[in-house]
C-alpha cells in the first residue's frame, strides 16, 4: 500500500477506497481465520471431554476388574475351604465306619467266646449232673 504521492493518476478517494478494501479482505481473512481457530478449540474441547469420559470409563472398567478378581479369589477360597472340609468329613467317617467294624467284629468275638464258653459249661454241668 502506497501513498497518494506514490499514485499520481488517483484520486484520495480512490486511494481510501483501495485502502478499505484492502482493510476488509485482510479483515475477512482474519474472521475467516479466528472462525477455523474457534472451531478447532471447540474440536479440541470435545475431544478432551471425551478423552476425559474416556478416562473415567477406563477407570471404572479397572474398578470392576479388580472387584471381580477379588470375587474370583473369594470364592476360590470358599470353594478350597469347602473342598477342605468335605475331605476331613470323608475322612472322619471312613475313620467311624473302621472303628465301627472293628466294634462289631470285638461283639462277634465276644460272643462266640461266650457262646463257646456256656456250651463248655452246660457239657460240664451235665456231665456232673446228667
């Protein structure tokens, strides 16, 4: 942009004429250019609210993860635990059923002996009174 000494052939009017619409287009360009620097911000304010939910969502995922891990280790636990205790039972009547058997073969025993033994004494008993 020049001055009025710099264009002879002009007059002022075409100059400040020039002038303005220079002024404009540079303005233009400049509203053209704030607009694409507003809707970027704008772009980059949605993408950090969703990078934020994203976050939360991970975080929360993370939550339910661990919380179900936890839960997994319970119940493997509880599971163990019960496993353990089914196994002392199976063992503490297999323990019962022997001793068990052992009683019943000590009755069996008995009474023979006994069954034996007042025979033994009715052959005697006859034998001195028959």
């Amino acid at each position: 942009m020049g001055s009025i000494s710099d264009h002879p052939h002009q007059t002022k009017l075409s100059f400040y004429l020039e002038q303005r619409e220079s002024l404009e287009e540079e303005n233009r360009q400049v509203h053209n250019t704030n607009n694409a620097t507003i809707t970027r911000l704008q772009e980059l304010e949605n993408t950090s609210s969703q990078l934020q939910v994203n976050k939360k969502n991970v975080h929360l995922n993370l939550m339910n993860y661990f919380f179900f891990q936890s839960l997994e280790t319970l119940w493997n636990k509880e599971r163990q635990l019960y496993t353990d205790q089914l196994q002392t039972l199976e063992h503490s009547l297999i323990e019962s059923k022997k001793l068990s058997i052992d009683q019943q073969t000590k009755i069996m025993q008995l009474t023979v002996q006994f069954e034996s033994a007042e025979g033994q004494l009715q052959a005697q008993v006859c034998f001195f009174f028959c």
